[in-house]
C-alpha cells in the first residue's frame, strides 16, 4: 500500500487568478504565509504535508459562499479546515488550492432545550458546546478526545468514547446547511426528530469529508445531563481476556456508556505521560449513567462478568474530580504515544469489527505486535468493536516505514475479513483510500464516484480524497 495518494495536476493559472480575486475580496482575512499554509496543511501523524496556496479565514456562510464562487469561477480546489485534529489526510492540498478556515464560525445560534436539540455553526468545538449547554441541563455526548469542531466531526462522521450509548455523528447531525460546489447552499432536513420526504440528504453528507460541500451550519441531537456518573478501571491478565468481558458486558444488555480498553503498552505510556498509577496490565476504563440506583446495579453486573473473565478487582467512583482524571488521561492516550519515543512519528490508524469478533481480533493485532517487533499501542471504544493502533515509526529508517505500513495492511485486511471496515471513525482521507474497493467493492467504489461527479463535477471539494 501506499500512504499518500497518487500525483494530481495543478491547475497553476487558475489558483494564482483565484488567490488573486480572493485577496481582493477579503483582504485580511486571507493569507499566503508559509507558516500558516503549512499549518492549515496535514500536521498529524506520517502522511506528507501538501499545503494549499492560500488561506481564507470565513467568518459567515456568505463569505464561505463567496469564496467558493471564485474557485469555481477558476477552477481552483477548496479544502474545508475546522480545528486540524483529523487523521488521515483530510486537510491536504494535493492538487494546490485554498483552505477555507471556518474557526471563526464559532457562534452557537439557538438552543432548543425543550426539543433536545441545538444549532451551531461549524467552527464550535465540543467542548465550547457543553460549556455552553451546561446552564441548561442537557450535553453533547460525541466525544473523540480532541477538542474538534463540530463541522469536522460531521465532516468525517466522528465518534468516541461515549459511542456505544449516545451513537457517533450520523446520529447527532439532524440536519445541516452546506455550500456546495457552485457556492448555492443546501438544507438537508428540518428539526422534526424524523422524516420519510426524500433522499436522506444529511446521512450523505456526514461523513463526506468536505468532498460534497463545506458545512456552514449544524443542527445537533442533546441528552439530559446523567443524575449519576460512575466510573471504575478494572485490569485483566490478558488483552483477550478484557475483549471477552466487553463482548459479555454488551451482549448481557448492560448499558454502559463508556468502556475503553488500554494494553499494557499504552497503560505504561499513560502513567508515565499523565503521572498516573494505573496497574500496568490490560485494563478497562468504564463509565455508567443514569439513576444511584441505576448506576450501582450497572457497577456490580460489569464486577461480576470482569471477575468471570479473570478480571479485577474492580475499582469503581463517583467522585467527579477521579473521573476527570481518568478520562482526560484516556484522552491524552496520542500525546502519550508521542512522547514515548522522541525522533518517532506515532501513526494512529483505527478498525472496526462486529462485537462477536473483537477479541479474536485484537488479539491476533496484539500478536503481530509482537512478531512484527514494533512498538503499537493498543487503545479502543470496545464496546462498538472499534479500537486503534498507534505504530511507532522513525520518518527517516525506509525499513522502519515498509514494516509499519505492512502491520497496517495485515490489520485493516483482518478487520475486512471479519466483516469490519478500514475505519470506525477517523474517516478515510488520504491514507485509508486504498481499501475502499476491498470493503466496498468495485460496483459501490463507482457509485460513490458517480455521486461526486454530480455534486462536484470540476473536482475543487477536497479533491483527492475518499474516491479518485
């Protein structure tokens, strides 16, 4: 396989008119300095970084309309950037073009507290949401670690810790406006909790990655803030004997809201990272909501089968301040990783498979691991069978690459073969386009492609990524 994608044309003349124009129209709100393109670039992870031409800074949804105008005008390639926290290659810019920064798009337009749900241009992050919502008693669950935007978690279909109860962003994203190819701008939907009227235009736009349209405004599912909150870490002898006890814990139907397996690699790197004391062995990090009652009687169901599968002792809390801590270490797991071998790049790469083969599986990454002879942590949202692997890799040892790009190959191949995919969450960019066709098949890889000659005949959204 090969990490980037293949070479694309530049259209030379028609960026340097369209940068021209652009500057023109938005005068300090664009920008061709080389730090700020390299940063509006791939930062992440071992994908090259291609960086775009130039930078506009939109700060409302006619200025996101203008600026795609232009580059239509001039065939000029767009590419959306929201935080710059995405995985794979997302916010590349193969064939040149502009990035469309909507950071200041950051406003949250109406909360709808009665209906459970919220509207919020794309530029908001997560964690300025629930800031937000707290008053009102009610949060956004969607939680992938990093302090995204909430446009590039719709954008790459996102999801996290708290997926096994609350879903990923196909569920969350009620409807959206997006500024398409031509610089119109669509509705997908309206706040009514269902519809039969149409094509499910929303579903097909989150998770498009910016290769349909760049999103301008979102509306969100809400849930109830928990009355209760309890959370715990239980270890286990063997990485398989956690998988065992997830498969269990969600198949006896126990509504755990979080849980979070960590190898005994990645507990190492997390103690030493976020001065924790966490057992060096597998573990599972847990979380339950709901009632006291509720939440003891979760508490002790999941003791029971983690001692069945030679887990324990299950060490279980409610303190708020314990739970922070645990959970932001859980987050930090990627910084962890970084720190844990300076001159390394840490490659963070992610499967999913169904919940009956999750153990056979990481357990079978776990041994490759180990006769691969690289340092890979393992770290997952196990409870909807997605987890991660974060290799280790020297950007200058060439043998060093071909061995990490071969364990990648070998997981995402395994995962297919189970019935899972090539990614549960970081979408597929640049570096998961190769094993579309594998996944999908040939017939589904052409109607995919189909769908974005219609939307997008020219090729400016996000070109080079997801289908070619």
């Amino acid at each position: 396989m090969t990490m980037t994608a293949p070479p694309m044309l530049r259209n030379d003349a028609g960026i340097a008119t369209a940068v021209a124009v652009l500057k023109q129209r938005f005068g300090e709100q664009i920008s061709t300095g080389e730090a700020i393109r390299t940063q509006h670039g791939h930062t992440l992870t071992w994908i090259p970084n291609q960086i775009p031409d130039a930078v506009v800074f939109a700060r409302s949804e006619a200025e996101v309309q203008d600026a795609v105008k232009i580059a239509a005008a001039h065939r000029c390639p767009v590419i959306p950037f929201g935080t710059g926290t995405s995985l794979e290659g997302h916010l590349n810019a193969p064939a040149g073009g502009v990035s469309i920064d909507v950071s200041q798009m950051n406003r949250v337009l109406r909360v709808n507290a009665e209906d459970l749900d919220c509207v919020i241009e794309p530029g908001v992050t997560r964690k300025a949401l629930n800031e937000t919502l707290r008053d009102t008693g009610l949060f956004f669950p969607i939680d992938p670690g990093a302090d995204a935007s909430l446009g590039g978690m719709a954008a790459t279909r996102a999801s996290g810790t708290n997926a096994v109860r609350y879903g990923t962003m196909r569920e969350a994203v009620m409807a959206l406006r997006a500024v398409t190819a031509d610089g119109s701008v669509v509705t997908t939907s309206r706040r009514a909790k269902k519809s039969a009227a149409g094509y499910d235009l929303t579903r097909l736009f989150v998770g498009s990655e910016g290769t349909l349209g760049i999103f301008t405004e979102l509306t969100l599912r809400l849930f109830g803030i928990p009355e209760v909150i309890g959370a715990g870490v239980c270890t286990f002898p063997t990485v398989k004997a956690a998988a065992d006890a997830v498969i269990l814990t969600i198949q006896s139907g126990i509504p755990v809201a979080r849980i979070e397996l960590l190898d005994t690699l990645q507990v190492k790197m997390v103690n030493a990272y976020s001065k924790l004391t966490l057992p060096e062995s597998p573990l599972l990090l847990v979380e339950f909501h709901g009632t006291a009652a509720g939440v003891a009687e979760q508490s002790t169901l999941f003791g029971e089968i983690a001692a069945d599968c030679g887990g324990g002792p299950y060490q279980a809390t409610t303190e708020p301040e314990q739970r922070s801590k645990l959970w932001q270490a859980r987050h930090d797991v990627y910084w962890s990783v970084v720190n844990a071998a300076p001159g390394k790049r840490a490659v963070a790469t992610d499967v999913c498979v169904p919940i009956s083969r999750l153990a056979e599986c990481i357990d079978a990454t776990a041994a490759d691991v180990a006769e691969t002879g690289i340092l890979a942590p393992i770290v997952g949202h196990v409870g909807d069978g997605n987890f991660h692997v974060q290799p280790l890799v020297d950007p200058n040892d060439p043998a060093e690459i071909a061995k990490v790009e071969a364990f990648i190959e070998r997981l995402v191949y395994r995962a297919l073969a189970m019935e899972g995919t090539c990614t549960g969450e970081h979408g597929v960019g640049q570096g998961k386009m190769a094993y579309l066709e594998a996944e999908h098949g040939p017939e589904a890889l052409e109607l995919m492609r189909r769908i974005k000659k219609a939307f997008d005949p020219d090729d400016i959204l996000n070109p080079g990524k997801i289908v070619i």
